[in-house]
C-alpha cells in the first residue's frame, strides 16, 4: 500500500493532493526518508482525500521539512486525523527507542520519521469543508469534495483548472456498504486518477453477517478468543456492527466484546455523532456501544491478556504492524481454541502478509476475509523471527 501523493503544478503553483506514508515491503519505507521531490516551501496548499496513513501519513514529515501551507478536507477527515496522526507520532517514537535498545536498527542512535510533537503541529493548518461545496484557491483553481463511500469524511476530489477538470477517485466504497452511503457518482472529467489498491479484482457480493455467524458459533463452542486486527477507522466500527447485529438477534452466544485500541475508541465516538456520511440507524449506533467494552489504558489492555473464555478483541493495527494489537498477539497466538481473524486488506512486506509463513488451515476465505487457524508455536515463532513482535513497549 504506498503512499499516495500527487502534485498539480498550473498557473505556477504546486498543490499536492494527499501525503501518505509508503507502507510494506522495506524498499517502500525507505521512500519515506527521501526528500519531498519539490522544495515544500513553493508548495501553499494541500487537499486530502482521506484520513487513513496512506493518505495523511506524511503530513507531518512535510511540515517539519518547512511546509506553511493550509490542509484543505472535510470536518470528518479532520477529526479522524487529530486522533491517528499523533497516535502515528507516538508510535514512531516507540519504534525507534525500541530499535535503540535492541540493537536491530543499522543507525547507532535510530531517529523517528516525525514525532509526536511534529504530527500536532499538522492539526492547526486544517480547513474543514462540506461535500460538494466549491472552494476557490485562486489563480483559477478551484475544487470541491465528493462523497466517496469508503468511511467517515472519505471524498473524491474534483480540481478545476482554467476549464479543464481532473477528478480523484480516492479510496471507494462498496456498493453496498456497511457503515457509509453509497459513493456519489460525479459527471466526467478531463482526466481520470484513479487509485489502484483494488485495481485487479471485484467486490463480491456477500453478506458478511452470513459469513461471520458459523464461524463465530465455531470459535465460541471450543472456548475460544476472536482476535481482530483491524484499521481504528472504518473496519473496526463495521466488524462491531455485525457482531452486535447478531448477538441481539441471538444469532451466536452473547459473549464479551472488547475494543482495545484508543484511537478506535475514539473514532468510534465520532461515528455516533450525526454524519450525513453514513447510513448507521441510531439504534444500530447504540447497539455497537452497550456491546463493546473500550479499552483505553495499558493496564485495561494487560488484563486482557489474561482471559481464557469465548471472547472478541478488535484491535489495531489492522496490517497488524504495531500498535494495541501486540500484546493480545502475543498473549493469543499460541492456543489452538483461539482464532485471528484478518479482516482486510494487508500490503506486500507487513506482519499480515507474511504470517504465517507456512500455509494456515483456512476456515473461510470468502469476500475479502480470511480467517484462519492458529498455527503451532514453531510457525508462530519462525514469523516472529522474521519480523519481530516488539511486545515489551506496548503491554
């Protein structure tokens, strides 16, 4: 999944759209230590399509690196941001404290790509904008957000410039969707961007209710813990959805549901605010509350680890990369009654991908889900030794 960045250069300005992190294979992180590909000081603007890294990554690297500029994106992108961009910041500063002390990093004395400090910096050069409302950046540019059906806040971008038009996919949406509206269809372009994540193949139509009802009832009559990695926005609120749908219908035991990731917490909380993004009944919204128990604090993540009865843990991160989710990996990934559930897309060169190293007993590989058994400890350790599970910084 790399990152997505693009520039427009028209009338003599430059205005990247998007600023995403390179994600995955190692060849791919290494980009994100070169330098932007312009001088970020003749750059006066940026739009943003989504809030997910790929997208808004980079955001605080190019500040550092001397941007002045305003962020242009919707309110919900905004809010989304203000929660994972310092969550991004403090998790680099982890990770490299945690090269330093075990001593895999090439660099005496490892540095962050930004800090904590540098992704707060980001959060006050944000203009929040409506869908579909125009917004004139001057020198005959204008553009406008149009909603694109992914989660919270996600927009296609439509850029005018001196009567000619390029149009941004952005990330799409199912149709239909879990959680959010159908995507707005817009009326032609000049030219046509469009992502490419998804590029080869359909969405299935399945109905992940059905899907997720014989496996859950599986994992529950053998005693055993649902582990999710899940991205903090978007996924996670769509597997609590499901879950609750079918606990309240009595469509699988009732059992414990626990959101430990913070960031999801939060974005969680966002999601039950009145969107015109999604389509989520307020009934429904409530539902995913009484069912899931939020996990804030170390110490309540800790205990976690210590359950061995029928349980759901959704956590972040959904590649699973770092974040809230090692811990319970660490604790889960040697039973055979407990289960991970890899929910969704993982790029080339993450944890996801690579584990397990051996081929899994697959359970269900239907739509875009793959749930597999847990696999024995020496599979379990010869994917820890090819990418280690830095556990001791986050438990």
């Amino acid at each position: 999944m790399t990152g997505s960045r693009y520039l427009i250069e028209a009338t003599g300005r430059r205005i990247p759209v998007d600023c995403g992190l390179f994600q995955g294979f190692k060849q791919l992180h290494a980009r994100n230590r070169k330098p932007f590909p312009v001088r970020v000081n003749t750059a006066d603007t940026v739009l943003l399509k989504d809030t997910h890294l790929d997208h808004s990554g980079y955001l605080p690297a190019l500040i550092r690196a001397g941007f002045r500029g305003r962020v242009h994106c919707t309110e919900a992108t905004a809010d989304l941001c203000r929660l994972i961009l310092p969550d991004s910041g403090h998790i680099k500063e982890e990770e490299a404290r945690y090269a330093a002390r075990k001593g895999y990093s090439k660099h005496k004395n490892p540095k962050p790509l930004y800090t904590l400090k540098d992704a707060k910096a980001v959060l006050d050069r944000f203009e929040m904008n409506a869908f579909d409302q125009g917004i004139e950046l001057g020198d005959s540019i204008a553009t406008s957000f149009i909603p694109a059906g992914h989660h919270l806040g996600v927009g296609q971008i439509r850029l005018e410039v001196g009567g000619r038009v390029v149009h941004f996919s952005g990330d799409l949406g199912h149709d239909p969707e879990s959680l959010m509206r159908p995507t707005t269809t817009f009326g032609g372009t000049d030219v046509l961007v469009s992502e490419s994540t998804y590029g080869n193949r359909s969405h299935p139509e399945t109905d992940p209710e059905a899907e997720l009802t014989p496996i859950l009832k599986r994992i529950f009559a053998r005693g055993g813990t649902l582990l999710i990695p899940s991205f903090a926005v978007g996924r996670a609120q769509a597997l609590m959805l499901h879950i609750a749908r079918l606990m309240e219908r009595g469509d699988t035991l009732h059992v414990p549901l626990f959101l430990s990731s913070p960031v999801a917490v939060d974005a969680t909380e966002i999601f039950h605010r009145p969107h015109a993004g999604h389509h989520v009944s307020r009934e429904d919204c409530e539902a995913m509350f009484r069912i899931a128990a939020r996990v804030n604090t170390v110490g309540q993540s800790k205990e976690l680890n210590t359950l061995r009865r029928p349980t759901v843990i959704v956590s972040a991160s959904g590649m699973p990369t770092g974040g809230c989710i090692l811990c319970p990996l660490a604790s889960f990934g040697r039973d055979r009654r407990d289960t991970i559930l890899l929910s969704g897309f993982r790029a080339g060169g993450t944890r996801g991908a690579a584990w397990p190293p051996v081929p899994p007993t697959i359970i269900s590989s239907v739509s875009n889900v793959r749930l597999i058994s847990i696999p024995p400890v020496s599979w379990w350790r010869a994917c820890c030794r090819k990418r280690p599970l830095p556990v001791q910084r986050m438990c």
